[in-house]
C-alpha cells in the first residue's frame, strides 16, 4: 500500500465516524436526549470532537487520538438500537391510546375533545421519549 492509499483509508474511516456522529447527533437532538446519557465517557469526547471538526478535502490525515474503532461501533449500536426501537413506540403508542379511552367517561364523551395523539407534545411525553429514554440511556 502506498502513501496515498494509505492517507485514502485514514480519511475513508475519519469520514465514516463523522457523518455516524451527525446522524446519531440529530436523532438525539429529536428525542431530547443529551449525547452524555448515551455514550460512554470516552466516546462522547470522540462524539463531540468529530461533531466539531468536520472531515477536510485535502489530502491531510487528521490524527484523532484513542481507539476510533471502538468508537464507531458503539455510533452503530446506538443507530441500530434508535431503528430497532420504532416498533417499542409504536407498541407504546397503542397501550397509551388503549389507556386514554378507557379514561373518557360518559360526560366527556358528549364533548368534543381532542385526541391525546393530535399534541406533538404530548405524543413526546407519553410515547417518545419514554422508549428512547429506557432504549438508548446508559444505567
């Protein structure tokens, strides 16, 4: 392998653990979760300095110290656990929907009241970030 393959693969990895970081990054921001309640302490060192420095077009490698690796796979299982956890808040979404109408009474059903589902907000507290939160956050 010559230099310039070598330089390639370095920037090819630094690339990879940048756009992970941004994707992971804005799926947190969604769900309201801060980076430190997800990643281990080295990691989020690593989440924030890859957020931070963007990948350069030159043909520099940029030296990231501790293990990038490690780093990268826990991006993935993050990501992987976000994907795999839409069926949890659809699941939640049904119990919460199953535990809203057994709370209407007879005197609110002459009134016309908005589903709990039509808040933004309320869909977040009830449903959202209950999953994410028991989902992603580090005990």
């Amino acid at each position: 392998m010559n230099k310039k393959e070598f330089i390639n693969q370095i920037n090819s990895l630094y690339s990879l653990a940048w756009s992970l970081t941004v994707n992971v990054s804005s799926l947190l921001d969604q769900v309201g979760i801060p980076p430190h309640r997800v990643f281990s302490e080295k990691a989020v060192e690593h989440f924030f300095f890859f957020l931070n420095n963007p990948p350069k077009k030159n043909d520099q490698v940029t030296l990231i110290e501790n293990d990038v690796s490690t780093y990268i796979n826990e991006l993935c299982v993050i990501n992987t656990k976000f994907i795999t956890s839409i069926d949890d808040v659809v699941t939640q979404s049904l119990l919460v929907e199953s535990q809203e109408k057994n709370k209407k009474s007879i005197l609110f059903g002459f009134f016309k009241s908005s589903k709990w589902s039509d808040c933004a907000n309320v869909r977040f507290d009830k449903v959202i970030c209950p999953v994410y939160e028991a989902t992603l956050c580090k005990n």
